[in-house]
C-alpha cells in the first residue's frame, strides 16, 4: 500500500513516515498543498494523510481540489483536538475520516488499515488457494506452516493477493509497492518476485506465483 503524507511539520512528518514504513508501507511526503496536489496527480496512492494546517493551502482546500478533479483516494484528514466544526467541514470537503492531534501511533496504523481496505476492497484477512495473509497480525501462512516475509516482501504479496487472479504489471506494482525514491532502472522487483517466490512455492507441489512473459505477475494455480 502506498501513502501520501501531506504536513509542513518536518518533525511529525518523519516520525508518522517512519513508523508507516516499518508497517511495510510505501510512504511519500508532501510538505505543502501543492506539494501534495502534484503528487496525488502524478502517483496513485491508496491514501492520503492530510493535515488540515499547511502553509500555503489548507488541507479542506486541496482536498476539495482532489475531489473535483476525480481522484478518489482514502483521505485521512489530521485535526486539532476540540474543533469539532473543522472535522465537520473536512468530511464535507470530500476527506473519509479523520483524527485529532495528538493521536496515538497504533490509532492511526487502525485508522489506515480500515482505510485502505475499504479502498482495496478486501477483509483482514486475504486467502488464495492455501495461502492466507493477516494485514492486522502481519503473517502469512501456506498450507498452514507460518512463512517468513520481509516487509516489502509482505508489501508485494499483499498486493498481488488483493488484485488476484488478474496479472499485474510491474509498472502497477512499483507504484503501490514503492515510494517516489524507486529507481525504475532497478530489477528489484524481479528480485523481490524471485525471493517470495521461493519462500512461497519451494517444496510445494503446487506453485502459485507465476510471471506473465511480457505482461506481469500473478496468482494463479496453473502456470
Ligand atoms: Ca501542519
């Protein structure tokens, strides 16, 4: 799952993207309204956390703006303890829910986990075949024997999981898998498909990841 961090506070900024990141997810910051305009225009994001105080335009602002240029994505909208009437008026401008400041850091790893499966439309708990993934545990299962993953690892079976049986392209998966840093030269996600396949499919008579030559990656019981 991929994030768009939107705050001018570099502090929380880093602090909110480093705890999401060692959540496995992939995390870009915008530091201003604009900022975080171009980067929702440019990448699709599974969500955005928006702080509603930003320098230059306030975060009602753009997510009005959002909204009004169709982008869909879960927004989480950051507010000031008590004002009630802000959280009303962001609900109204478009944002999905919000969360007061100062927030707990397990409140807003829930808020987004909901957030994100209502925007991927799946449950807790994803199953192909004999394969089963718990996004709240974080552990993957085959045939009932726990499976070792990396959090990127996790990342990208998570999302080859939600999109199954369907082929995804390795341009798809650098943009929910990856932040903005991904060098596109890199092999790394062949690397990665390598490992979790190896981790997924070795000793199993049964392989369930499987490349499309030319096309993607996917999950499927026949080659
Ligand atoms: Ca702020």
């Amino acid at each position: 799952m991929r994030v768009l961090v939107v705050e001018d506070e570099q502090r929380v900024a880093s602090f909110v993207a480093r705890s999401l990141r060692e959540k496995a997810w992939a995390v870009d910051i915008a530091g201003t309204g604009a900022e975080a305009l171009e980067a929702a225009r440019r990448a699709d994001y599974d969500l955005i956390l928006l702080d509603l105080r930003l320098p230059d335009l306030d975060g009602l602002e753009v997510c009005r703006r959002l909204r009004q240029e169709g982008i869909e994505t879960a927004i989480l909208m950051l507010t000031a303890r008590g004002m009630v009437e802000e959280r009303v008026r962001g609900l109204d401008a478009g944002a999905d829910d919000y969360l007061t400041k100062p927030f707990a850091l397990a409140e807003l790893h829930a808020r987004i986990r909901a957030l994100g499966r209502r925007g991927l439309g799946r449950g807790v708990v994803l199953r192909f075949a004999d394969l089963t993934l718990d996004r709240r545990r974080r552990a993957v299962e085959r045939g009932g024997q726990p499976v070792a993953l990396t959090q990127k690892e996790f990342a990208l079976l998570e999302f080859l999981l939600v999109r199954a049986p369907e082929t995804v392209g390795r341009s798809e998966i650098v943009e929910h898998v990856w932040d903005a840093q991904f060098d596109s030269g890199s092999n790394l996600v062949e690397v990665y498909i390598n490992r979790l396949r190896q981790k997924l499919d070795q000793g199993h008579a049964v392989k369930l990841l499987h490349t499309v030559r030319g096309v993607g990656y996917r999950l499927g019981l026949e080659p």
